[in-house]
C-alpha cells in the first residue's frame, strides 16, 4: 500500500475535528479539494484508522459518473450500514428528514465520521441531503469529510458550492516535497533512493502523487527501478499508458472550449506562441485565458506563462480522445496556420506527417523546406521522412515525383544507400530529359552503381549513349557526361575487360589531365585506379597524378558518393601516403559533425586501409571495429570492405574473420569479381592447419583476379601467400616459380613495400647465403618504406637465418623486429623474436660461462649465491686477494657490472662449483658458509 507522505497538516486538522466531536459533541465539515492526482482519496483512506483511534465510526461514499441518475444512490452507500435493506428513497413526505434521523440517532450513541470521495459526481438528491447535513453538523458528534475534483464541472453545481460553502476548512493538499518524493520511491524500490534518481522523478511529474505513482509502476514493469543518477532520464522519457484512461475521463467532462485548448496544446506541444494556440482552439483572448484556468485547475497546466501540460502523459490522453477525424482535423489546421504564419517549416512538416491526407500543393514545398533544415542541422532520417511524406502528395508518375526521389536519395545515401539506389533507378524513369535524369544518375555512388542489379547498369549506360561524348559536350552537360563515364567504367573494371582499357582512355587526356570541376577528378580516379589494378602503367607514372587529384579536391564527407574513394586504393599501391591520412582525418570530423552515418563508416574503412598499409595493425582494427559497429556491413559491397578483410588478414584475428563470413552470403557480388571471402576461408584454413584446402582458396581467387585483370602485386600479394603455402607442402618449384612472377610484376610496378616483400618471400624460399643474401635485399628496400609491418616480417626471418648461422648480427634484427612488431601491435611478431632473443641470450651465456677457469667459475657462483669475499676465502681456502682476482676475471668475462648482476647468470647459479658446499646456512641475503673459525 503507497503510504502517505507530506500531509501532517491535514492529518492534524482532522484529528482536531474529531476530537472535537467526541469531547464537546459538536461535528464539522471538511472540504479536500484540488487538481487530479494530488492525493484526495489517499488521504481520505487513511481516516478510518485515524478515527477508530478517537473511538469514532467511519461510514464512507463516492460518486461516481456512471450513477448520478440514480437517486440517493450517495447517500444510500453511506446510510447502508446504519439501515441495512432500506429503500434508497424514503417514501414520506420529508425523505430528507427520515435519511437524516439514522444519523442523529447513531451518532447519539458514538461519534460519527462521514467520507465522501468525488462529492461533484453525487447524485442531485444526495447533494440536497448533503447540505442539510451540513447545517446540522455543529449540533452533533458528525465530521463530514468531502473530496472533490477541483476545475470539474460538477464541482461548480449550486449544490455542491450550497455543501462546501459551509466547511469548517478547506484542504489543498500540495505536491510532494523532495524527502516525501525520496520515501516514495524507497518505498517502491525497497530501499533508498539515488538523490539524482529522486529529483528527476520529481521534476517529471511535478510531485503530483498519481503521476508519480504511475512512473515508479511503469518503471517496475519495465524492470528499469534502478535508484541510480546514470537512469534518471528514463523517468523523464517514460510513457504512462495506465493513466490514459482516468485523464481521458476528465478530459471529457469538460465543456468544449477547455476541450479545444487541450488539443490545440497537445498538437503545437509546450513552448508555442499562446496566441497561436489561441487561434487553433477558435478562442478569443478571454475564452482562452478561461479554459486555461480550468486545465489549470484540474491539475493538468502547469504554472506559468505559456501554456504547457504538467506531464506528457496528459497529452497522450488528450490525442487519444481524439476521433480520427478530429485528429486529421486540428494537425491539418495547425499545419495551415504555421505555414502561412512564416514559422520554421519543420514545425508545418510534423503537422503534415500526423495528417497524411493533407495533399494540397502547398505541402509539398513546406515539406521540401522542412528536409533542407533538417539536413543541415545533420537529421537525415528527419529529412527522409519529410521528403517520403512529400511523395503522397506528388502525381504518381510525373516529373514532379521524379524530382522529389531524387531529393529522397540523396538525403537517403547519408544512412541508407540502397534505398538511395532505388528512388534514383524509379527517378530515371520519369525524368523528362537526358540531362535531368543524367543528374539524377550522377549521384548514384560508383561502388554501388557497380555492384547494383544489373538493370540500373544497363539505364545509365544508355542514358550516357543518349547524352554524347563528353568531348563534344560542353559546361554542365560535358560535366554531366564525364560523371557518367567515371561510374560506368568503374563498373566495367569489376568485370573482365575492362581493366587494361583505363591507361588507354587516360593516356588521351594527356600528360596532365584538367583537375579543375568534380566530374573530371573523378574520371581520372577511376582511371587511375584501373591502371594500377591491370599494372597498365608504373607506380612512377601513377603517384604524382594520383597525388595531383588529392591537392585539388576538399576534404569534404561527400566524396564517398563519388570515386574519390578509388584514390585511397592507387596512393597505397604507390606508397605515397603522406597526405591521405590529414586528408581524411579532416573529412572524418566534418562527416562527424553532420552526423553523417554512411560517410563516417566509408571514411573509417580509408582510414583502416591506410592504417594497414602502414602496418598499424592495432589503429587498424580499431578503425574496422568503428565501421563495423555503423553498419557498413549492412549495405556495402565486398569490394568497398576490402581494408576490413585485410585486417583480419594481417592480424590473424579468428573473431573478425568469422563475422565478415557471416556478413555476407555467397553470391552477394557478381561472379566475375574475385570474392575476399575465399582470402578470409583460406587463412582460416592455414591457421587450423588445413595446409592444402588453405592453398586451393587462394590459388581460387588468384584465378579470379586473374580473369578480372586485377595483376598488381601491391594490391593483393595472394601468389606470395600461396608460394609460401607450396612451399610448407614440399612443392619447392611451384613455390618458386610464384614468388618469380611476383617479383617480377612488383619490380615493374615499382613500389618499395611490393618489391621488400617479394624479395623477403624469394629470401625465406630460398636456403643458404644467397637466402640471407636476399633477406638483406628486402630489409635495404624496405628501410624507410611507409609499412613497418613489412619491415619487422623481414627483419624476424633475417635474423633467425643469422642466428642458425651463428652470425653476431642476429641479435640486431631480431631486437628490431621485435620493436617494430611491438610499434605496429603485432604481439605475436614481438613474441616469436623475443623467444629468439631469449635463445641467443642462453647460448652466448652458456658459450660466456665455459669460458670461466674452474677457480673463477667457483668463486663466481659462491658470489652468486650471496657470500662474501671474506666467506668465500674461508670456504675455499685460499686468501681474500685471491677472490678479488678471481672475481675481476669472471666480471670482465661475463661482461656484468658487479657481484649484484652474477645472480642474473642462470648458468653459472648451475654450476657445480657454485653449489652450495656443505656447511652452509640459509639467511635472509641467500645461502651462507659457515666460518671455520668463529674467533677469527
């Protein structure tokens, strides 16, 4: 049972009243008055304990709607007890007399105490007998208690103000104080309450104690009670179905100008222009300030200047009373009235999505206006919803809709790009003119444009056939052509063919190729990056044009719809990442501050590609975990998640390996394109030993690149990855004659990480000094190189094929592939060299002990052992001198700096000299020699 809190005054009123009716016999009346919920019937509830404690009984009675067509149908509950089976309506001629004689006669004997809960829903025989009552009260042991709902109707009957009139005292209980709110939500809990949890529960409902009886029960039934300040906005953001119904009740006893206020409020929500409010509820200045004092009353206004509901609760329950028409009605109005009132059009746009009915000309041009704002204040979805709302109102297959789909999917590539796909695909189909629907085409994203349903291939290359040759065009349309030409060869390059066509179209731009609009650096992207898949030009003539398009274009989140992400692939394969990686850092933040889902997720895969590609395997996974978690994984191709296949590649990770799998199903992408999932199934297969099965994966996709003309080493190393698999498998000459071809190709290419790799694979095949030989080749072209993974790999095998030919050097390759591995979060690389440096460091030590004489070796480990020169003099008999000597030779031999650092000599604490002889002691410092002479 909720207890009652914060109502000592009115208990203490009361108690006097009845007291007072008991010693002096002379009763009272009583009002309790107030809004809905503020704790009325509770606090009549308490009042039977209250009055058996004073030795008065109670007889209670409550109206109620549904009965006040029945006569004395209040007065016969409380009278019940008194004449159990009367007739509710006395027959005589003074029935209010014979009701009033129970009374007298009872409370002759014991004092009486009378309850009437919702006195303005009594019946009109009830609040006549009532007032007679109420006359008589001060010559009898009676205290009347009556509640009634302030700011209802029936609360200002002439026979219900005829009772109150008369009361003794009029109680208004108030809201909660902050230590009754704090008990009530103990109470719930079971325990105390967090003071964040506590204020928020009562700055949400006000300290009304239904509303906030309703929140803790909501929030019980959610199981979400924690007392804790990290939840406190769920109580500000909770929904209270439960109260739905009592609102709505008193709601619809009020006449209709309170009505209308109530749902002009509910429709324009807190905060708006009163006068504005005013005009949707068709009320004058002086009728609204009057049907704002009755809402106000009733509880459900807050206090203040303008108008706003005490709880949201309240205006659930005014749109649930609402019929559909009238629902349609009001939101159609209030749209009316903000629009042409020149207010923001998102606020005509939430008025149009609750009438979808609306479609008069006007709406659609609010509702374009309505997504421009939200698109700059960075809500996509908002602008989507507006603009898909447009869509009713537009004609079904006319230019006007074609232009809306556009707008739709150009909003819609910020967070759903294959539906922005889609609406451009049904735009291109009502779009009157070439050049129209050329513009509608150009904003379909090369990636997705590649691996879309072939059909919208086949539209955009014949609307480019339709528009020209963009040498022959000229301003918006040659930009327009160019545009097109760029997404269809980026889809020609994911199939057979096409590659090797790319050096030969951008060799006709000449030696250096126009920079200057958008259409043109991304022709020369996709050029460029066909050129270095299909190896059709040199990395010497790819860097500076690639680095070129770079300085010309900003840094701006929307290059991810165009093929600019095509340059992050040609800037890897060359090496040349100097400024890629400020570049995107800048267009990370800005597609950040637009709140942009798809750019961000686009940018973290660059990013991760370039963190790869510097061997930064730690900031790498970290970038692919940030794209993953935005859903690119939802909508992107495989070819677009390249960087995050490749991080699971590089860093043996067996988790992100099994969620790329299950990400996509086969046949995803089209056929002809080599699919990175073979990569990832062959890596798992090597890493479960799976040798041979590894080795078909990969000769599989090489097969596939093969067909597709994707032949740069720089790109995907996989005949390195399979020589090296031949080679485990005992086929020495196909091992060979891979890693030749990928030397090869990588030496024409010519980019330093390609060619270091390749050599370090020939190096690792290949046994005796000339392995060394090119293990050194591929260590000195990857001195400075942009990817230190490549140069820790290398220098971990130079070093253990040094180490197995005792060469002195090992221990400098090894300490740096372990460094490095460490800089480039490859634990696993660190570990395996610093197992290797651990070896080295045993054997030079044992080769450093043996080098010792029997004496030296003696002396040395009795020191290590913790004795002094003078104990170790005695023990062996010899002069403390002599130790001295001794000890000098084993220091400089054993390269340590003192007597301290001998401990740290595993072998020599092995020694047998060094054992501990007998006569020894153990102490706190190590074992002891007892002394021969204890005088001396």
């Amino acid at each position: 049972m909720t207890p009652l809190l914060d109502r000592r005054r009115e208990l203490e009123l009361i108690t006097t009243a009845l007291r007072t009716a008991a010693t002096a016999g002379s009763g009272s009346l009583i009002v309790v008055t107030g809004g809905i919920g503020t704790g009325k019937t509770a606090l009549l509830r308490a009042l039977p304990a209250l009055a058996e404690r004073h030795g008065t009984r109670t007889l209670t009675a409550g109206g109620a709607p549904l009965e006040q067509d029945l006569p004395y149908g209040l007065a016969g509950q409380l009278l019940e007890p008194l004449r159990p089976g009367a007739a509710l309506e006395p027959p005589g001629p003074d029935p209010y007399g014979e009701l009033l004689a129970p009374v007298a006669d009872h409370s002759a004997r014991e004092p009486l105490l009378l309850l009437v809960d919702d006195l303005h829903w009594a019946d009109p025989p009830s609040l006549r007998w009532l007032g007679r009552l109420a006359r008589r009260l001060p010559d009898w042991p009676v205290t009347l208690v009556a509640a009634l709902r302030e700011g209802d109707p029936g609360a200002e009957e002439p026979r219900v103000q005829d009772i109150t009139d008369r009361a003794a005292h009029v109680l208004r209980p108030g809201p909660l104080t902050q230590a009754g709110t704090a008990a009530l939500v103990a109470a719930a809990l079971g325990r105390p309450a967090d003071p964040a949890h506590v204020t928020a529960c009562r700055e949400a409902t006000g300290g009304n104690p239904m509303f906030l009886t309703a929140t803790l029960a909501a929030l019980s039934a959610a199981d979400d009670l924690v007392p804790a300040a990290e939840r406190a906005h769920t109580v500000r953001e909770l929904r209270l179905p439960a109260l739905r119904e009592r609102l709505t009740v008193a709601l619809r006893s009020q006449p209709g100008p309170v009505r209308e206020l109530a749902k002009a409020l509910a429709v324009l929500g807190d905060g708006t222009d009163p006068e504005l409010v005013g005009r949707l509820a068709g009320l004058d200045t002086t009728g609204q300030e009057e049907a704002a004092r009755g809402l106000r009353r009733l509880g459900l206004l807050a206090e203040g200047p303008e108008p706003r509901f005490v709880h949201h609760a309240v205006r659930d329950a005014v749109e649930d009373s609402m019929t559909p028409a009238e629902h349609e009605h009001v939101h159609v109005l209030a749209a009316q009235l903000l629009h042409r009132g020149g207010h923001p059009a998102e606020q005509t746009a939430a008025q149009l999505l609750a009438a979808p009915s609306c479609q008069d000309g006007w709406t659609v041009e609010a509702l374009r206006a309505a997504a421009e704002a939200a698109e700059r204040r960075g809500a996509h979805q908002d602008a989507a919803r507006y603009l898909r709302r447009a869509l009713l109102g537009a004609s079904p297959s006319g230019p006007d809709r074609a232009a809306l789909l556009v707008d739709l999917a150009t909003v819609e590539r910020a967070f759903d790009p294959l539906a922005a796909v889609r609406h451009i695909s049904q735009a291109l189909l009502l779009l009157p003119s070439a050049a129209r629907r050329a513009e509608a085409a150009v904003r379909i994203p090369p990636s997705l444009l590649g691996g879309g349903p072939p059909p919208v291939v086949e539209a955009v290359g014949k609307l480019a056939c339709e528009l020209g040759e963009p040498g022959r065009l000229t301003g918006d349309e040659r930009e327009l052509a160019l545009g097109l030409e760029a997404r269809l060869r980026h889809a020609a390059v994911t199939g057979p063919g096409g590659l090797p066509l790319c050096a030969a179209r951008l060799r006709e731009l000449g030696p250096a190729p126009a920079l200057g609009t958008a259409a043109e650096r991304e022709l020369v992207t996709v050029l460029l990056h066909g050129a270095t898949m299909s190896q059709s030009l040199s990395a010497a003539e790819v860097a500076p044009l690639a680095g070129r398009v770079l300085q010309h274009e900003p840094a701006s989140p929307d290059h991810v719809h165009t093929a600019l992400p095509l340059l992050v692939h040609v800037l890897i394969a060359t090496d040349s990442l100097e400024a890629i990686g400020p570049w995107l850092r800048t267009a990370r933040e800005r597609a950040r501050a637009r709140r942009a889902t798809v750019p961000q997720a686009l940018i973290a895969i660059e990013r991760t590609h370039v963190l790869v590609a510097q061997g930064r395997l730690a900031d790498a996974r970290a970038s692919a975990d940030e794209a993953l978690a935005l859903g690119v994984a939802d909508w992107a191709t495989l070819q677009s998640m390249t960087a995050v296949v490749m991080v699971a590649l590089e860093t043996r990770d067996a988790e992100l390996a099994r969620r790329l799998l299950s990400y996509r199903p086969e046949g995803a992408d089209h056929g002809y394109r080599p699919s990175s999932l073979q990569l990832i199934r062959g890596s798992c297969a090597a890493r479960r030993g799976d040798l041979p099965t590894a080795l078909e994966y990969f000769l599989d996709w090489g097969r596939s690149a093969e067909r597709a003309d994707w032949r740069n080493p720089a790109v995907f190393p996989w005949r390195a990855w399979a020589a090296g698999l031949h080679y485990r498998l005992g086929d020495t000459g196909r091992a060979h004659d891979l890693v030749d071809e990928e030397y090869a190709r990588a030496t024409a290419w010519g980019a330093p990480v390609a060619i270091g790799r390749a050599q370090r694979v020939k190096g690792a095949l290949t046994a005796g000094e000339k392995g060394i030989t090119l293990l050194r080749e591929s260590a000195a072209t990857l001195e400075g190189a942009v990817n230190g993974m490549e140069r820790a790999r290398t220098a971990l095998l130079l070093g253990r094929r040094l180490l197995r030919a005792g060469r002195a050097e090992a221990e400098t390759w090894l300490r740096l592939a372990r460094d490095q591995a460490l800089v480039c979060g490859a634990p696993w690389l660190a570990e395996g060299a610093g197992r290797d440096l651990r070896a080295l460091a045993g054997s030079r030590t044992r080769q450093t002990v043996a080098a010792l004489t029997r004496a030296e070796r003696r002396v040395a480990g009795l020191a290590a052992r913790g004795a002094s020169n003078r104990e170790i003099a005695e023990q062996l008999e010899v002069s403390s001198r002599a130790v001295e000597k001794h000890l000098t030779h084993a220091y400089r031999k054993l390269n340590v700096a003192g007597r301290t650092r001998l401990a740290d000599v595993p072998d020599l604490l092995a020694e047998p000299g060094a054992a501990v002889p007998p006569g020894t002691y153990r102490t706190a410092a190590g074992d002891r020699t007892e002394p021969k002479h204890r005088g001396t």
